[in-house]
C-alpha cells in the first residue's frame, strides 16, 4: 500500500498526484492532506520533517520526500500496474 502526504495548493503535490493518474494507480494510492486533523503529526512521526509531498511505500519499506524523486520512483516501480 502507498500512501502519499500532500498539502491542497501546492504545485510540487500536484506534480506528483498528476504522475499516479497518468500511471492510473489512484487506487492503489491512500492520500492523506496534512489539513485534516491529526495527519502533521502522523507525517512528522514516519518523515521526521513537516515537509510535502512525502511518500510511504510499506510494501517496499521505503519513503521518501521531493516530488522528482517520487515521480522516479513511481514510475520505475509501478509503471504498468
């Protein structure tokens, strides 16, 4: 399961949230906006920082923060799903 951490408004979030619709992997991704009540601190106890767009991948164990790199990720790894 992938879960993305994003903020409404920001362009870096919105590159990232346009890479799983070209890949079609809305489904397989949870998106928590760090507006909602309590989803800061969720993201600072897995990243350590208050910083967006950050994505946990538990399957792979692996997260990670900056949108380019996210973008890589997801395509090396879920292109195709």
């Amino acid at each position: 399961m992938l879960t993305l951490y994003v903020k409404t408004g920001c362009p870096f979030c919105a590159k990232v949230k346009n890479a799983v619709a070209e890949l079609g992997i809305e489904d397989q991704i949870e998106e928590r906006n760090i507006a909602e009540d309590g989803v800061v601190d969720e993201l600072i106890e897995k990243g350590g920082q208050k910083m967006v767009p950050f994505l946990v991948d538990s399957e792979r164990e692996v997260s990670m923060y900056e949108s380019d790199d996210i973008v890589a990720y997801l395509n090396e790894h879920y292109a195709g799903s």
